[in-house]
C-alpha cells in the first residue's frame, strides 16, 4: 500500500553515529550538508541495553549550533524525570516511549507547554495502535526499524506495516503529524519507508559512512 505523505521529506542524521571523543566535529560535518535537523538518541541502560549522552552534552552541542533542529529520542525507563533538563539543555522536540510504565499524556503536556515539538516512540514489537490515543496531540510519531540500543542493525520489514497503518490514520483523523524512522535506514530502505507514508528519515550508520553526505542527502531526499 502507497499512501502518500503531506511533508517534504526530512533527513536527520543521528549523532549517535559519529566520533564520541568529538561530538563536535561529527557535527560539522553534518553542517557541511543542506540538512535541517539532528536526531539525538538518549539512552539510559535500563530501557535499552546500552548508554550513550545526556543532557549536559545536549547543551554542549545547542552551544556549537543554534540552527539545526534537536530532534531529541528519549529511550529511557522514566523520561518524565528528564524532561525539564532537556527543555533546558536546547532541545526543540522530545519525542518518549509509550511502552514504560509513566504518564505519557502528562509528559506530552509538559513537553508541550513548554514550546517545543512533541513525539511518541514505538519498538518494532508495538503496534500503531499504541500511538492512537496521543495523535491528536503530537508532532511526531517515530517507529523504531530496529531494536533500540545499538547502531548498525539490520532494517526490520515487519515494521513498514506499522508505518502504514500509522500513515492510514493521519489520514483519517486530518492530524498533519511527521512519521519518522530510525534504524537501518539507507538508500535501500528509505524508498519502501517513504512509499508506507514515513518523511522523516533518521540515518546513522548510513550517513557516517557515506563518502559523499551532500550527495547522500540529496539520495535519501529523492529515493
């Protein structure tokens, strides 16, 4: 099924990739390229076996950059208690998993009154309907392609049944809501992503290793 998306296609390439001894310079390099935003993966080794940054290097990162878009990923068990040191660390949009169990609605709400854009995550083994109650609320839904908590996984296919499902009730419900993916995405992928409704495409592995970003953007963009 092809159902079409009303936004212009969006990459966001995920630091997570890139030299952690220089997170500064991975973003330069991606400042070399036309891209718009930043996908920011936060875990805290409960919720996803694995760690990577928190807030401080958020801010850190805001400091070296003031026009990319934070896409900010929160893959933790409590993402409530965080949510005020990532407003503060410059995030433009928290995106938090419904599968914890916390005050998601309570946490959008925060997320919201507070200016910034807002999402809802789903792991490859939830279904769309999970994201239904918080649609009409929401920026953003991401559907994780891969198992969260390493870089460099293989794309899982059963997941483009979710994004079409999720595509199909944007368009019922008239809610202009960004769908995203994250995980395995690349030039083989993106194509199958887009034609299930997606137009936000976070790229790590991808980007980092593509020789040519600018050319790689341009790819993604058009696949």
């Amino acid at each position: 099924m092809s159902l079409k998306s009303p936004h212009t296609p969006v990459l966001a390439p995920s630091i997570l990739a890139g030299d952690h001894a220089n997170l500064v310079s991975a973003l330069r390099v991606i400042e070399t390229t036309d891209v718009q935003w930043l996908h920011l993966d936060i875990m805290d080794g409960h919720f996803v076996p694995n760690l990577s940054f928190g807030p401080a290097t958020v801010k850190s990162l805001r400091g070296s950059n003031a026009d990319l878009f934070f896409d900010v990923h929160l893959m933790l068990s409590r993402p409530d208690k965080y949510i005020d040191a990532f407003i503060d660390a410059g995030a433009d949009g928290i995106t938090i998993h419904v599968e914890p169990d916390y005050d998601v609605a309570g946490t959008l709400k925060k997320i919201k009154e507070a200016g910034l854009k807002t999402g809802v995550a789903l792991n490859p083994g939830t279904d769309a309907e999970a994201a239904f109650p918080y649609l009409d609320d929401i920026d953003l839904v991401l559907v994780m392609t891969v198992w969260p908590g390493f870089g460099g996984q293989a794309f899982i296919s059963d997941t483009l049944g979710t994004m079409e499902k999720l595509s199909k009730r944007r368009a019922e419900i008239g809610q202009p809501f960004r769908l995203e993916v994250d995980g395995g995405v690349d030039l083989k992928t993106a194509p199958l992503c887009k034609a299930a409704g997606v137009d936000t495409l976070v790229a790590g592995t991808a980007f980092s290793r593509a020789e040519d970003k600018a050319a790689f953007l341009t790819e993604i963009e058009t696949a």
